[in-house]
C-alpha cells in the first residue's frame, strides 16, 4: 500500500469498548478443545482456527505493549507523565496534551504500509488442518500466486526477509550502501539535491515552507519574523530542523523524505529498487543455480512446506482453513522499517519529541493495520462456518464457546491500539 493517512484506522475503534480486557492466561481457549478429533476434516480446521485466534491474541497484546512504549517516549519528551501502565492511560496522556482547548496544534502523520504475512506459519497452519488433502493449490488458487517455502534450487525469483541481508537485486525495505544512489523513496543520510521535500537537520537556506524547528526567517503564520521560533507555518529560511519543502541543498542529516538527487546513507522504498548493500527488509534476486533460503515463486527443488495461496483458495472445505490460516499468518507478519512523514504546526516540542520516535510510530501504525483486518475475519467466525464442512460435535460446539473470552480479549486489545493511532494523528 502506498502512504496510509491514520486517519482510515478510525473506522476499527468500534471493535470493543477501547478498554483492554483482563488476560485469558496465555493459553486463550484452547483447553476447552482438548477433546477435538485428529481426524475430522470439520475439527481439525477448527482447531485451526483455534490456533489462529490464540497467535492473533498474542500479536495484539505485544502491539499493544509498543503503543505504550511509544506514548510514554513521546510523553517523557514532552516533560508529561509517564508513570501510566496500560497504553490507553499513556497515550490518553498525549492525546489530553494534544487537544489541549489552550493550543492550536495541526498533525499529519502518513506511514506507508508494506508488511507481508509470514507464509511459512500459513503454510505450516494450512497443513495441520489438512486443508490441502483434496485440493490442487496451483489449480484452485485464484486473484493471487502460489508460493514455496524454499532451502533448495528455485527456478524463479527468490524473495528472502531478514534482518540484515546482503543483497544483489531488488530490495523492499531499506537498503544501505557505502556509494550514492539514485533513492525513489525515503532517503536518510545525505542528499545533494539542489532541491528536497522532508526533514534536513540543519536548516534551509532559500526558498523554505514547512514548519522549523530552530528560527524562523521571513514570515511566519502571515507576519514577519526575523530570526526568531515559529510555533506556525514558516515561509522563507530556516536555522535548524527543517521539515517542510526547500529550495537548497541539505548540508546536514536528510531523512523523511524523497531526495531528487543523489543520496549516501539508505534508502527506503515500498515497491522496492535496485539494491547492492545490505537489505533490511525482503530481497528479490534470480538465483539461477545458487540456493534459495525464502519464499520461491516457482518450483523449488527441496520445499520445506507445501505451496501457499496468497490470494483466495477455491476448494470446498479448504477455504475455510485457508482464510483462518492467513489471519495467522498475519500474526506473524514481517513488516521493513517504514517510511513515517510527520508535519506539525503549532508546537515545536511536540515536533521534536514526534521526530525523535518516528521509526517506532511508524512501525506501531503497520502492525496495527496488519492485525485489524485479520481480527475482524476470525473473530466473526460461529460454529456454523464449522458445521458446514462436517459434524463438530459436542467437543466442537464447547470449543467454540471457548473461544469468547478470547474475541472479547483481542478485539479490546486492537480497538486500544486502533485509538492510540488515533492520537499520533491527531483525530
């Protein structure tokens, strides 16, 4: 996706009360489901989505957790409170600071979304529920591709995520090298642009409109300012931490933005670039004959897991397991450090203290996008989705009852992250 507006998340807030429920005791419902067969197709793919539930839980309860890491780094930047223990406390705190009736604050915060759910959990998930005994992925999958988890020769593009990845072709994430590049997305380090539009640490010298963190020089909010702070709009030069659009060259730190030049450092791009230097994030090459260690977009000569539909699985009673398999996956999602934009009139220390934490609102906001959507699937499901497939019994029926305190668990725990974005936003 390309850049998300924080505002499109508003829309989750009514998944729960915005209050995040007592802990189920980290086993979710699953012992109410040890009764479950091992062999029927109905149970099987409702122990599936058991498992689902209980990684989704899990991922929303640690998002969560950013979100109060991220409100109270924000607060102690800004001399608030934080002594507050839940994210809903910590960045209730931000957010009474930020619609303080005394200020005039504008935000707008974009974050671009690129994270990809973990196939190797769909895979693995799919398999266990035996999703695939009656179907032929490469035929019935439909409005996507079929992928393998490869350790072997794969005869197609190999995609392989990792921390930090030599890389020697296209990289999806950021990509750091010694030399200048030519960077279509977020260049951090250098630019010698003669023109930019981001953040440059040291100020602009012609041309600047944007908000400036040090003095402002020309006009500021409409009047004239001669060298002094500008809570507002600046129009005409800037001494430091300028965020906005310039019309000179950066002579300091680049960051949050595109450069039209040349840029030394990293470069940071969704729909990924040519890459040779270490990738964080996942990179694309041919390997030829050379071994793949990731996801394979071909036939692969030594699969570690069966091949994976990214788009819908058109098999009976495999879809069901399907779509549950990739909230999962979901869980488990792998997301390159994200591009965060932030601009910011009307208080300079709530600038700083945003720009100091961008990397971790950004990569807080795309997680909670990645989970919300998965929530909303699993967390919908009855015990008929299940008995279309075959008989539950019993055991099926008291094991979807189970699993209520864990929707009412991980739905409160999304709406609490869904709302703390909210606040960064500004809505």
């Amino acid at each position: 996706m390309p850049a998300v507006v924080l505002g499109g998340l508003l829309a989750a807030a009514a998944l729960s009360n915005g209050c995040t429920a007592a802990n189920n005791g980290g086993d979710g419902g699953a012992a109410g489901c040890s009764g479950l067969s091992s062999t029927s197709q109905a149970q099987l793919t409702l122990q599936a989505w058991v498992g689902a539930l209980a990684d989704l839980d899990a991922k929303a309860t640690e998002v969560e957790g950013k979100w109060l890491s991220v409100c109270n780094e924000i607060n102690g930047k800004l001399g608030l409170d934080t002594t507050k223990m839940t994210a809903s406390d910590a960045c209730g705190v931000l957010n009474a600071y930020i619609k303080d009736p005394n200020k005039t604050i504008s935000i707008m915060l974009t974050v671009t979304f690129d994270c990809q759910a973990d196939l190797h959990a769909q895979a693995q998930c799919e398999g266990s529920c035996n999703a695939s005994a009656n179907c032929d992925v490469h035929a019935q999958c439909m409005g996507g591709e079929v992928l393998t988890e490869c350790m072997g020769a794969c005869h197609g593009q190999c995609d392989v995520t990792a921390p930090s990845f030599m890389c020697s072709g296209t990289c999806k994430g950021e990509c750091t090298a010694s030399a200048a590049v030519q960077c279509m997305g977020e260049c951090k380090g250098h630019c010698d642009a003669p023109m930019w539009t981001g953040t440059c640490d040291a100020g602009c010298t012609a041309n600047f409109t944007g908000s400036c963190g040090g003095n402002c020089t020309g006009m500021c909010d409409g009047s004239t300012a001669s060298g002094a702070a500008c809570k507002g709009k600046c129009v005409g030069t800037c001494s430091a931490m300028a965020n906005g659009s310039c019309s000179a060259t950066c002579t300091g730190k680049f960051s949050g933005g595109q450069c039209s030049g040349m840029c030394t450092g990293s470069c940071n791009v969704a729909a990924g670039a040519m890459c040779s230097g270490t990738c964080n994030g996942t990179c694309s090459y041919m390997p030829g004959m050379a071994t793949c260690n990731g996801e394979c977009h071909a036939t692969c000569d030594a699969q570690v897991t069966p091949p994976t539909c990214t788009g819908m699985l058109n098999c009976m009673a495999s879809a069901e397991c399907h779509s549950d398999c990739q909230a999962k996956a979901s869980a488990h999602v792998n997301c390159p450090p994200p591009q965060a934009k932030v601009t910011i009139t009307g208080d300079d220390a709530l600038y700083a203290a945003f720009q100091a934490y961008l990397d971790d609102i950004g990569t807080a906001v795309n997680l909670t996008v990645a989970l919300k959507d998965a929530v909303g699937t699993v967390a919908g499901k009855t015990a008929g989705a299940f008995s279309a497939i075959g008989d539950i019994g019993v055991a099926g029926g008291a094991c979807v009852l189970a699993q209520a305190s864990v929707i009412t668990h991980v739905q409160a725990s999304v709406s609490v992250s869904v709302s703390a974005s909210a606040t960064v936003s500004g809505g």
